[in-house]
C-alpha cells in the first residue's frame, strides 16, 4: 500500500478496518453462541445472540456512511478506492453472517426443549465449526491483505455445502418416519440453511479480499456441492 499525501486519509482507512475487524468479532461470537444455545437448549444465551445484533447494525451503517463520505472527500484511485468498496461489501457480508446467527437463535427459542436428533445436531455443530474456521480465517485474510488464503477459503465452501445435503436427507428421512417430527426438524433445516449461507458470506468476503490486493474478479466457478435441490426433486417422485 502506498503512503498518502494527507495522513487523514490513512486514519479513515485505518477507522473503516477498525470497525470491520469489530464487526468480525460480534459475528463471530453471534455464530458460536446461536449453535450452542440450539443444541443446549439455552434460551438466555439465544437472546444474548438477538439483542446482540442492533450492535452490528450500528457499525454496518457506520462503514457505509464513513466510506461514502471518505470517497467524496479524498476522491480516491486505485487501490485506495478498491480498499474503500471493499470495506463497505464485506461489511454488508458480515451483517448478513449477523442476521444470519440471529435467525438461528430464534429457531433455538421457537424449538425449545423439543427432542432433537443426536446425529443431527452433531451435525449442524460440526458443519458449524466448518463456517467458523472459514470467517475466522478469511477475516484474518483481510486484516493482512492475504490472497492465498482468501482463496483458501473459498475452495472450502463446496466440503460446507456436501455437509449440509448430507443433513438435508437425514431430516427429510426424521420426517417421513413419523409426522410427528416435523415441527422441529423443519426449524433444524433451516438452522442447517443459515448455516450453509453463513459459508457462502464468507466466499463472498473471499472475493473481495482477492479483488482488493490484486484488482481482478475471479474468473471461475465457486465449487458448490448443494444436491438439496435434487434430493428434494427425488423425495417427491
């Protein structure tokens, strides 16, 4: 990174990083907390998760307005102003990965103590450790400016998407045995869900690292292995 004629400029940067890195660690502690309440039954620690997204919004909105504001002020080129967008996409991604544990949380309120599958919920917190691993590393990926494992982390997405087919026909199968079932294993489906899409936030975050340090979009496809879609199309054949 080039030094910049007026130091503001670089505290601005400096704040805009600053708040993202603070938005990673709400996000993350969102993810961890929202899974174990789920799979303890812990209502308090659900609505710790809840009442701690208003915090991640506050520091979304910042990012954007202090971005904006810093482009109309220094007007700047290159890879200033990739730094500047980049700063507010990932925020908006790391909102989203918010909102996202928020959901989970919620379903941990609405399921409650109702029974719910060992094999299942060994599942959502191994697919869950997954995602944490991949936005922990590739926040660290933006906080260095690291395209290496930027991509790293984005060939990992496909190993979160088989995870989560895998689950997907466990709780079709939980459903069609006994109706009975099928209240909780649909909020467990879309926990599972939130989860995957957490991966494909952290894909997204991976991107736009590689686009920050190198000033190119990746030519190719994310690996994706989401068969849901298809095993939904077999189930009801």
């Amino acid at each position: 990174m080039s030094e910049h004629i007026v130091s503001s400029y670089d505290t601005d940067l400096q704040g805009l990083r600053q708040r993202i890195a603070e938005m990673g660690g709400i996000a993350e502690k969102m993810l961890v907390d929202s899974v174990a309440a789920l799979a303890r039954h812990d209502k308090p620690m659900a609505q710790t998760v809840i009442a701690s997204d208003p915090r991640l919004d506050v520091l979304h909105r910042e990012v954007e307005e202090n971005a904006i504001l810093t482009i109309a002020r220094r007007q700047p080129l290159a890879v200033d102003l990739r730094e500047t967008i980049s700063a507010i996409r990932i925020a908006g991604d790391v909102e989203r990965i918010g909102d996202l544990a928020k959901n989970i949380a919620k379903r941990a309120l609405a399921i409650g103590d109702d029974f719910q599958p060992h094999k299942i919920v060994v599942g959502l917190r191994h697919m869950n450790d997954l995602v944490m691993a991949q936005l922990k590393d590739v926040l660290d990926a933006y906080a260095q400016k690291d395209t290496a494992k930027a991509l790293d982390v984005w060939k990992r997405d496909g190993a979160i998407d088989a995870l989560y087919t895998s689950l997907f026909r466990e709780l079709l199968t939980y459903m069609m045995e006994d109706p009975r079932n099928i209240s909780f294993c649909t909020h467990l489906l879309f926990c599972a869900k939130n989860i995957e899409r957490i991966g494909d936030h952290t894909t997204n975050i991976a991107e736009t690292v590689h686009y920050l340090v190198t000033a190119e979009t990746l030519a190719i496809d994310r690996p994706k292995n989401d068969r849901s879609i298809d095993t939904t199309v077999e189930a009801g054949a």
